[in-house]
C-alpha cells in the first residue's frame, strides 16, 4: 500500500491500488487508466489516472462521479498535470485529485496551488519533507484556483 501526502498529513492509501495498464479492465479497488475508465458501464466512484497527452475531456461529463482523479508526472519537467488540475477544478471537480510520479519537493506548494489535495512521491522517504514544503509560502501574488483574487484585490 502507497504512503502518500493527503490532508496536510501522510497516510497510507489503503482504498486505491496502482494502475495496471496491462489489464484489459481495472480490477476492483484498482485506479483505471483512461482506456480502462471509459468502458466502465458504471462510473460512480470510480478513480481514473491521467497520462499526460490525455487530458480531462473525456472526464468533463463525469466530474461528479468520480471519487479519485489521479495525475502522473513521469519527470518532474512535464507540467501538463499543472494544466489538467486547474481544469478540472475550474470545472467543479471537488473530489481527491491525487499527483502521482516523479515530481520534486519544490513543485509541491505549485501543485496544491493549482488544485492538487494528495501527492503521491516516487521516493516515499521524501514524504516528510515534502510535507513541510507545503507551508513554504504563507501570501501570494498571482490568483490561484487556492486563491482566487490576486494579492492586490485582497487589500481592501
């Protein structure tokens, strides 16, 4: 079972397996692949994992179906998942959007910026002070799907 970040805190998943892209269909209790997602007669509560090149079209119609959205990062520099999460929370997704993969400590707090509320870390042993990165900035400038009105609309 996977540690993750989730709530400000580290867990262990102990709900979703990993993804099998192998399979033809996702096991139960597995996260599907986008293939393995939309043959799904029935899509509620399901999780489904993002690629990137896939993006979030087909997931549009579903949003409110879905208890787990999560985004893989193969190397920390492709920010397609930075995209694919403000959509998908721009678009009312409220449920677990979870980034999986190689990203690094200090994309963190970009991350959760952008919509991200669980961080799953190739290297476990990072988890720690992963957690902390996350309090690194306490104001920003620029708006956010966090923060929705720039720092300069905020003063009042």
């Amino acid at each position: 079972m996977p540690r993750l970040i989730k709530n400000g805190e580290v867990v262990t998943d102990e709900r979703w397996q990993a993804p099998d892209a192998e399979a033809e269909q996702a096991a139960p209790g597995a996260i599907a692949t986008l293939a393995q997602w939309q043959t799904l007669a029935d899509k509620s509560g399901s999780a489904v994992q993002l690629e990137p090149g896939d993006g979030v079209e087909a997931l549009l119609p579903h949003l409110n179906e879905l208890a787990l959205v999560a985004v893989n990062f193969p190397v920390f520099t492709d920010g397609r998942g930075f995209s694919y999460a403000r959509e998908l929370r721009q678009r009312g997704y409220t449920g677990e959007l979870r980034a999986v993969g190689a990203f690094i400590r200090d994309q963190l707090h970009y991350l959760s910026r952008v919509g991200f509320d669980a961080f799953q870390m190739l290297d476990e042993a990072e988890l720690e002070n992963a957690l902390a990165s996350l309090g690194d900035f306490t104001e920003h400038y620029q708006a956010a799907i966090d923060q929705p009105l720039p720092l300069f609309r905020r003063r009042a």
